[in-house]
C-alpha cells in the first residue's frame, strides 16, 4: 500500500477568514496537520492541495509537498469535498490510496494518523473514516412542529439515564482513507465497506466557528 497523505486547504473561507494559515498557538492551522503527518512513517508523502499562493508557501515551509495549484473551480464554496481528492490522485498517479487530513483538526496527533493507518493495514479496508462519540444523542434530540410543540427526532422507547442510552458516533472530519479505485467506483468517502476509528473528544476539536478556535487553541497550548 502506497499512501500520501492529502491536506486541502482553499484561501476562501467563511467562518474564520484565512483560516489555514492564521495562528494559533505559535503556529499557523495547517501547520499543525502538516507537522503531525510528517512524523508518520506509514506515509509514502504529505501533499497540501490548494488555491492559494500564500497557503501553499507556508506548507512548503513547513515541509509540504506542493506539487500542484487547485484549480478555481475546485475551490469554490459550493464544490463536493470529493472532487479536490480525485484531482490530487489523478495528478499523483504514483500512489495507490490517500489519507485525507482536514487541517480543521489541530489536535489530530502523528499517533492518531499512526493508529487509523494500522486499522486499514490490518482489516484491509479500502475506506476508514475517524469518527468520536457524538455530543448529542439522536434519542434526546427533537423536531420543532409549526405550533412549537416538540416530537422526537427518532422513534425509540424514552431512555431516562444517560448511561443507559446505546452508544453512538459521529465523523469528526479529521481522517478519511480510501484506496484509489475504490474511491472513483464509489464516488463517495463513506461507504458500506467503511471502518470506523475511534478518537477521543480532546483530539476531535473541529475549527468552524471563532468559539472552536478559541476552544482548540487553549487545548493545543495546554499540550505544548
């Protein structure tokens, strides 16, 4: 199996302008997933796909492989987070499977990376995702009805302690793998074939909004 790492970071961003490359905790965000896959010895290269001048300078400084710019048409608000994978993988034909690293996720460590690779070696997966225990559980969630009155969201027997709720997860966006061809022939990251690799809450800090980043950026100086 030969494996890159892929970490997409566009210039555009919404929430939290020029997000990949702002700093946070001393360094700026991307630099963050960059350094943790470099560290990785199951990775055959780590390769940062962007739009951006500016980003793709500070990931070569980092260390990054910037073989490639993205197309525009790549980095636009509305384009599927698959298509920027097939690209990258139709430019780097040399390897057979990628590790999609969303640099939103600063607290994903090398032993994290280290971890979700030795669960696709072992189990032979084409498809792993990173997913943590969800935050809220699905049978304590509501619909709101037009007249404001709640109905339950999923129709289950009321479960009254949380301890005896049946555990579940959500993706926490950190880690995607995929072999090659089975991701063109699915067309998807996730699929019925797919894996799951647990990690811990602290480590699945997703930055979307300003609270995120203030959230990871006190975990992230508390691990310095």
């Amino acid at each position: 199996m030969n494996t890159f790492a892929l970490i997409p970071a566009r210039g555009g961003s919404k929430g939290i302008r020029r997000k990949n490359i702002k700093m946070i905790a001393g360094k700026p965000l991307i630099v963050w997933t960059i350094e943790a896959a470099l560290r990785s010895l199951s990775l055959g290269g780590v390769v940062v796909s962007t739009d951006d001048l500016e980003i793709a300078e500070v990931a070569r400084r980092a260390g990054a492989q910037v073989p490639f710019i993205r197309p525009a048409e790549l980095a636009q608000d509305q384009t599927p987070g698959l298509d920027p994978v097939l690209h990258a993988l139709d430019q780097l034909p040399q390897f057979d499977s990628v590790v999609l690293l969303q640099p939103t996720s600063p607290l994903r460590t090398t032993d994290d990376i280290n971890g979700f690779l030795n669960l696709v070696a072992q189990k032979k997966t084409p498809s792993a995702v990173s997913v943590t225990q969800a935050d809220t559980h699905p049978y304590w969630t509501y619909r709101l009805n037009a007249d404001q009155t709640m109905a339950r969201f999923v129709d289950a027997a009321p479960v009254a302690r949380r301890q005896d709720l049946p555990a579940v997860f959500s993706l926490n966006g950190a880690m995607y793998f995929a072999d090659a061809n089975w991701l063109r022939d699915s067309g998807s990251l996730v699929g019925t074939e797919t894996l799951a690799y647990v990690m811990s809450k602290e480590h699945s800090v997703d930055l979307d909004t300003p609270l995120d980043w203030k959230f990871a950026e006190l975990l992230l100086k508390e691990s310095l």
